[in-house]
C-alpha cells in the first residue's frame, strides 16, 4: 500500500498532537484498568452472593415502599405477595445492571476517596 506525501504529513500532524503523559499519570491509568478488571472478575466470581444481596435489598425496599404507600391492610398483603413474585424479574434486571456498571462506580469511588487523602 503506497502511502502519499500529504498521508505522511497528516498522520505526524495527529501524533504530534497527542498529549504524553507523565509517568504518574500513566501509572494512574494502568491501575485503575487493574482496579476494574479485578472488580469485574470478583463479580464473575461472587455472582451467587451479589444476586442473594440483590434478593435483601429487594425484600426490604419493596416492603418499606409498600408498607409506606399502601395503608389498608388487604391492599398491604396483595402489594407484598406481587412484589414476592416479581422479584426474580427484578434480580435479573438488577444483576444486570449491576454488572454493567457497578465496577466503574466502585473504581471511580475508591480513586476519589484515594485522591481526597492527597
């Protein structure tokens, strides 16, 4: 593949552009990479205790927002024995989710309370 003169010229002009970055900073960057791939392998791992942990929470959001919601005692029990039987569908919701982007937040999480102690 032949590459013109004005190619050339272009791509030097991109690489001059690009910042270099101190070696903290770049040490900065590979441990924070560290950080969230051993966040999504503990994940990957602990996949039973995080759903059993979805499960808890669940159990007692649903109640408390049922029990602040819905007063009248029937309407109280029928709320409760629907959020029981939606909880699967919200586990997978949830789990989900929290694959997704729990790693990032725990990551971003510990690197600022890191960078407050400096």
């Amino acid at each position: 593949m032949l590459i013109s003169h004005q190619d050339r010229q272009n791509s030097i002009k991109v690489t001059k552009h690009l910042p270099k970055l101190s070696e903290f900073e770049r040490l900065e960057a590979e441990q924070k990479r560290n950080i969230l791939l051993l966040i999504e392998n503990l994940i990957e791992r602990e996949e039973a205790t995080f759903k059993m942990i979805i499960d808890c929470l669940y159990d007692v959001g649903s109640a408390n927002l049922i029990n602040k919601k819905f007063s009248i005692r029937p309407v109280n029990h029928i709320m409760k024995l629907i959020a029981k039987f939606s909880r699967p569908g919200f586990r997978f919701i949830a789990f989900y989710w929290m694959h997704k982007n729990t790693p990032k937040l725990i990551t971003n999480l510990l690197l600022k309370k890191i960078n407050k102690l400096g």
